[in-house]
C-alpha cells in the first residue's frame, strides 16, 4: 500500500460552508482511482499520484456543474490541499485518515 492510500475524512472551506467528504484513495504507480463522497453526492475520481502529492478533477452537479480541480499532499495520517472552482476561486481542504 502506497502511503497515499486510504480513506481520508476532509473538509473543504467554501463559501457555501465547510463541506464535509470522504476521499478513497488506491494508487497504481502513478496514478490513482477512488471516490468522493459527501453531503452533496458522490463521484468516482481519478488522478495522478507524484510522490506523495494527488491531483485530480472532479465533476459535480450540485448546487451546479462545474469542474473541480484538486491537489492535495500526504502527511503521514494527514492531508492537505486546495480545490480549484474556476472563476469561484480556490478554497483550503484539509482531512485526516481514516483506515
């Protein structure tokens, strides 16, 4: 197991509140499948891993479409990263592991 994989309990800063989701991560080399589940839905991912640094997009419908872009870095049990909304900016998340 790769030290990026796992599930990781995060929480994006955005302008509609903290957004709560749990990310699954399963690296292959350099890249990386998983899923994102929280209040709003859940999407499969995928991305690529560098290191210990994820980076991936993520399409969403709710509140509206939009494409995500995501980078986050492994700590250890902790993750940190930032969540691209284009013209809406880039907002902090934060998370640690859970399994």
């Amino acid at each position: 197991m790769a030290a990026v994989d796992g599930t990781w309990d995060t929480t994006v800063k955005s302008p509609l509140g903290d957004q709560k989701a749990m990310l699954t991560v399963h690296s292959d080399g350099g890249t990386f499948t998983g899923t994102n589940a929280g209040a709003m839905g859940s999407v499969d991912i995928t991305g690529t891993v560098d290191g210990n640094t994820l980076q991936w997009q993520m399409n969403i419908t709710v509140p509206m479409p939009m494409t995500l872009d995501c980078t986050a870095t492994v700590d250890g049990d902790t993750i940190t990263g930032s969540v691209g909304a284009g013209a809406f900016g880039s907002f902090p998340m934060t998370g640690t592991r859970v399994e």
